[in-house]
C-alpha cells in the first residue's frame, strides 16, 4: 500500500498530498492539490478524525445534505458533530 505505484494510483485520482517518496506530484490539478503546499509544514490542518466517535454519524449527516441539500442544516449539523471534538483538544 505504500510503495510509489499504490500510491501514485491514489494521487492520480484525488490529487491529496502524498509523502512517500517517488510519487510524482504535478501543480494543483485537483480540489484537494493545493493543500500539498501546506502539508507537512507549520500551516497543516489538524483535522478531527482522530477523535471521532463515530465514523457513521458523520456518513449520515453528509448524507442527509445530499438528499435534501439543505446547506444550513449541513453547517448546523456539521457544528453538532465537531464542537466536542474542538473543545478536548
């Protein structure tokens, strides 16, 4: 899973910032590929997953905006399952 060829097969389709050496990564060709500017420095995102309980409740409440569309109550939702996280670390 982390030889160059597994992972170039990843980067060619998301374009998310990859650190095994040998993959070739080119300009921001992707909605994630501008984060590999920051990826790895002092300006990278701690991003939450690390602390969620539930991996399901996050399925369902992005999966309930794709069936209604409601953007409101994707923030409102959103915020429901993140502050707990936010507030331990």
């Amino acid at each position: 899973m982390t030889t160059p060829a597994a992972m170039q097969k990843y980067y060619n389709v998301d374009g998310s910032p990859v650190a095994v050496k040998g993959v070739k990564q080119k300009g921001f060709d992707s909605q994630l590929g501008g984060l590999s500017t920051l990826a790895f420095t002092d300006h990278d995102m701690v991003w939450l997953a690390q602390d969620w309980t539930s991996e399901n409740d996050f399925f369902n409440l992005t999966a309930s905006y794709l069936m209604t569309g409601n953007k409101q109550q994707m923030v409102n939702d959103m915020n429901t399952f993140f502050n707990p996280m936010k507030a331990s670390n």
